[in-house]
C-alpha cells in the first residue's frame, strides 16, 4: 500500500484559508446565491408561478427566467411585479428576484395553521362562477362577492350550464339576477359545453389579469380547460380554501391567445371570511352603505333595532330581503369559524 503523501506547509496553510473563505460566504450568505458582482443590473419582471425558494419570472422581452429568492423576500406569488438581476455566472439558476413591488390587490387564503397566505397578486377582476345546476345558490355568489371587494378587483358574475333551462325559466331567474346588475355588477349566462358565450368570456378576460372561481360541479375546470387548450394547466377543484385542510396546488400565470392573463390556481374553490371584520363584510354588501347612513343609532346591527334604515329600505323594496339575510349569515359564520379572534359584529 503506498504511503499517503504528506502535505506541505502552503498547502495546508491554503486548505485552511480556503475552508475559512467558504465559511465566511455561507455566513455572510446563507441563500447560497451568485455574489453582486456576478449579477447584472436590475430588471422588471412578473412572476409567472412560485416553487419554495424559486420562481419563474417572466421578463419584459417575454422570456421565462427561472430565479432564486432573497432570503428577505417575505412572499412572492403568481401575478406579483418584481424587480430581478441575472445570473451572469449560468448555472441552474438564470436570475435572482431582488425585490417584490407594491401590489394593486392580493387574492388571500386563510389558513386555521397558517394564518392569511397570498396565493395570487395583482389580479384586476375575478369571474365567480356559478350554475343553474346542481342548484343556482345566491348566498354563495354573495359570499364571492364579499371576498372580491375586500380584495380590490372587480367581479363578474357568470351562470353555466344555461342549455339546461327553458326560455321561460331562464327569463324568470334573470329577473332575479337583475338586481345585481342594477347595483352594479355585471352578470353573464353561459354554456360551456354547448359553447355558447364563450365568445362574451374572451371579450371580457381581454388585456386584464384575471382569475376563474367556482365550487365543484359548476364547471370551472370545463371554462378554464377551454380557455387555456394548448397548455398543461392542471386544472381541477382540489380543496376548499381557508377550512384547515393544506394545499399544494401551485398559482400559474397563462397568457391567453385572445389577449389578457389568466391566473388557475386549480386550490381556489371557494373563499373562507373569517379572516375579515365585520366592516369589511358589511362593505362587501356594496348598496348597504346609503340605506345605513340613514339608522337612528350608530351601533344599529340591522336586526331589529328601532329606527334601521337598512330594513325600510328592506321594506321598500329598495334592497333585495336575501342580501340582508345573507350578510347576517355570513356574520353567523365569521363568528362560529374564526380561530382565536373576537369579531365585533356591530356596524
């Protein structure tokens, strides 16, 4: 067996400087990335989806760059402007993500563990979906509504399945449905499966970033698929958001071909509000707050305080009975589900 050689002097005086100089840098930069000077200078860009520690970005001549994380960076999600450098030295990693800019509007997903976790950003408007089948549910299109102001994006409110229902049956519900547009929101019929209105969700996704949601059975995976044909967005309703239950179903950013962005983030289903005050809820009821204004007592609950205005309007015909009742459901249920919170449900 041949003797091992013995190093020399310098050669252990290196190995050893070597060795401190390694340490120093994992001190000095835990996240293991590229040193300043092997970075080029910064960049906008858009995160197109988050995976742990790295992202892929989207810069502005359109390239998909897949980036590390500052260590700083406290979250970061699909639809968020970043501001990113360049991995000059190659390797795995293309780019660094420096810094997150200011959001426009932040979709949340409350989590009993985890607290409110972003899940997408920047979104400008939110297309609820619902359907005539298995049961149109006006409360749940009220809670989405909730959700979408509160979070700062415009909804739009779309029925599927419309094939299924007789002309005069059809009319009767959009008498029902036209409250919704007089206060404000649009509100669209459609029918996937026969392809009619299909048209009218390109028109209205154009040249805005937006997001698609809906329970199970309501077609979301259908409308999303035939938005998206060409790409392998792993579309399907996975879990109810914000009821305890971990998800791990990523957010990704699509382009669509008709113009605009689609946000699928195949976990969103349906939104929890336990997360929001009672004024956040109350404001989510957006024709709520002239009838309010007018309550003999500040602290009116709009039960069957004396003097409410909310309820003469109620009376008048001037708001529709199930909006109010359905707020003071979702109060009810804020107040039963919220973890370790004391919700004042006065307004």
């Amino acid at each position: 067996m041949a003797k091992k050689k013995k190093l020399t002097k310098q050669q252990l005086r290196r190995m050893r400087s070597n060795r401190s100089r390694k340490l120093e840098q994992t001190e000095n930069n835990p996240d293991n990335l590229p040193d300043d000077s092997n970075l080029g200078p910064a960049q906008h860009g858009q995160v197109i989806s988050r995976y742990g520690q790295h992202a892929d970005i989207e810069d502005e001549s359109g390239n998909l760059i897949r980036c590390d994380l500052r260590r700083t960076i406290g979250s970061l999600v699909a639809g968020d402007k970043i501001i990113w450098r360049e991995n000059l030295t190659g390797g795995d990693s293309q780019g660094v993500v420096e810094a997150v800019q200011e959001r426009s509007s932040v979709l949340t997903r409350p989590d009993f563990y985890d607290g409110v976790k972003p899940v997408a950003a920047n979104i400008e408007q939110v297309v609820i979906l619902s359907s005539i089948k298995p049961e149109l549910s006006l409360q749940i299109i009220d809670r989405y509504l909730v959700a979408v102001e509160t979070m700062g994006a415009e909804p739009v409110v779309v029925i599927n399945k419309s094939d299924l229902l007789p002309e005069a049956e059809k009319q009767k519900i959009d008498q029902e449905l036209q409250y919704y547009r007089d206060i404000g929101y649009q509100v669209h019929w459609l029918s996937v499966k026969a392809e009619e209105g299909i048209e009218l969700i390109h028109q209205i996704l154009k040249n805005r970033i937006s997001i698609v949601v809906g329970q199970s059975g309501v077609g979301k995976s259908s409308l999303v698929n035939q938005l998206l044909p060409d790409t392998d967005a792993a579309v399907g309703d996975i879990d109810t958001i914000g009821l305890g239950t971990h998800t791990t179903t990523v957010a990704r950013l699509y382009h669509l071909s008709h113009g605009g962005d689609l946000i699928d983030s195949p976990g969103v289903r349906e939104f929890a509000l336990w997360h929001l005050s009672a004024e956040q809820i109350f404001d989510g009821f957006i024709e709520f707050a002239q009838y309010s204004a007018r309550c003999k007592f500040r602290d009116c609950k709009h039960l069957e305080d004396p003097g409410c205005g909310l309820r003469k309007a109620v009376e008048a015909g001037q708001v529709k009975p199930h909006r109010l009742e359905h707020y003071h459901k979702i109060l009810q249920s804020v107040v039963e589900n919220k973890p370790a919170y004391k919700l004042d449900i006065h307004k």
